[in-house]
C-alpha cells in the first residue's frame, strides 16, 4: 500500500516521468519499459499484482498532480470569476496528457468507464473522451488542439462537463491533497492483467472520496499500459443496490 502525498505538480511528475527529461513531454515514458523499470517485477511478460499496483499508484500520483498544476497556477473553483486561465489550463492539460499517453493503451481503444459521466458519453475509449474527464471542458477547449476536443468538434456550448482532475466542483472542492490505493483482489497472467480495489481521493477541503476501481493491462510497445478503467461508486452500508437476504426494511418495503 502506497499513499502518494505531493506538494507540487513536479513532485508526481518525476514518478510518470520514468526518469526521462522532461516530466512534461507528451510522449510515451511506460511503453518500452525494460527490467529496469519500476514498473516491471521482471524480464518475463508476466504481468504481476507488484506491476499492477505500480500502475494504480501511478493513477493516483496523476490524479494529485493534474490537481495540483491547476490550482498553484491559479485556478479557482468553477463558481469563481476566471476560473480557468490559460496558464492552470495549460499545466493541467500538460500532466493530464503525459500520464494517457505514458500509462494507457491510447492510441488504441481503452475501456474507460468514469465514475460520473452524462449519456451519450458514458465510456471513453478514446483519449480526447478520457483528457475531457481528468481537465473538463473549459480547460481542453483552452489548451487542447482541435483534434481533442470531446466530442469532436464540441464548442462547449452543446456539452461541458467539470474536470475530475482539477477538483473543482462541488459545493467547496479546491483540489487533492492525496490519494491512495488498496488492492483486493487480482488476476495474472502473460501479457495480461486485471486488479480490483478502491481508492481514497483526500481533498484540501478535509474530506475523503472514496471509488471502486478495476484495471485491466496488457502489453504494447514491448511495455505495459492499462487496457480498461472502470470506476464507480462504492458500495458500503449506506450505498448499496443489492437486496439481502435478512434485511427487514427491505423486506417490508418489497411487500
């Protein structure tokens, strides 16, 4: 179990980087990863729960550091007048786009299911669906280039949605201050992999967010990368949809 606890944005980024030079670039730092990596247990294409929890710590690293670029470079809270300058835009869309391009499958299809979206875009195989999810809308019409807007060719004036990554929705968000992730329960094979667990989102505000997550990986590029994300909320005493057996009140309610 690893908790990730940054002060600034470069902090995290030095973890995606994958002891590249720039923690900014945009260019794959995972993919072609060897035995040397830290996210590689071994030489074999076995993929291990040791690799999977590199990868889900690494999400979580990501999550804070697109938080962090936002708002120490002067992004407010959505209710807030110019709440997205170009400046926090530009350094949210540029960690948000190294850590896709670094520990996802994109280009190719990736089976992201966010835990809050709006129908028709439930999923998000592509990765102008996913760089939508992590900065919104107001961001990725700011810094993104023509081909990443989401859904194609979007002004913002047919759907606009709030960035999970910038953490600044909400009655009072302002930002990660943490996030960490607990494995349940995992699957490994050659070439292939799937964890489930939860995670812990710490917010500046005090309190604590709380998701169930399962992430698939495969191999590309001779590295690994995350194939499927899917999120949702977590089920617990107060969140649940599964009639049990025993429960009185559920059984005077069904009658």
């Amino acid at each position: 179990m690893m908790i990730l606890k940054t002060t600034t944005a470069a902090t995290t980024l030095m973890i995606l980087a994958n002891n590249m030079p720039s923690a900014l670039s945009s260019e794959p730092k995972l993919r072609g990863a060897t035995s040397s990596s830290a996210y590689l247990a071994s030489d074999s294409q076995v993929i291990e729960q040791t690799d999977m929890d590199g990868f889900a710590d690494t999400f979580c690293g990501a999550a804070v550091a697109i938080s962090d670029a936002f708002w120490e470079n002067g992004g407010q809270h959505h209710t807030k007048d110019n709440a997205y300058p170009q400046e926090a835009c530009d350094a949210a869309y540029e960690v948000a786009l190294g850590a896709l391009n670094g520990a996802y499958n994109y280009p190719e299809p990736v089976l992201f299911k966010p835990t809050f979206t709006t129908a028709p875009y439930t999923f998000r195989p592509t990765k102008a669906g996913a760089l939508s999810y992590f900065i919104g809308t107001d961001c990725l019409l700011k810094s993104g280039t023509e081909d990443e807007q989401f859904p194609p060719g979007n002004d913002g004036s047919d759907f606009r949605e709030y960035g999970f990554g910038l953490a600044n929705y909400g009655p009072r968000y302002s930002g990660f201050s943490g996030c960490e992730w607990v494995g349940d329960s995992y699957v490994t094979g050659e070439a292939v992999g799937v964890a489930q667990g939860q995670i812990f989102f710490d917010r500046n505000e005090g309190t604590t967010s709380i998701v169930d997550k399962t992430f698939s990986f495969g191999y590309q590029d001779g590295g690994v990368v995350i194939t499927g994300h899917h999120s949702s909320q977590v089920v617990d005493d107060v969140n649940s949809n599964q009639y049990v057996f025993g429960d009185k009140d559920e059984e005077e309610e069904s009658m």
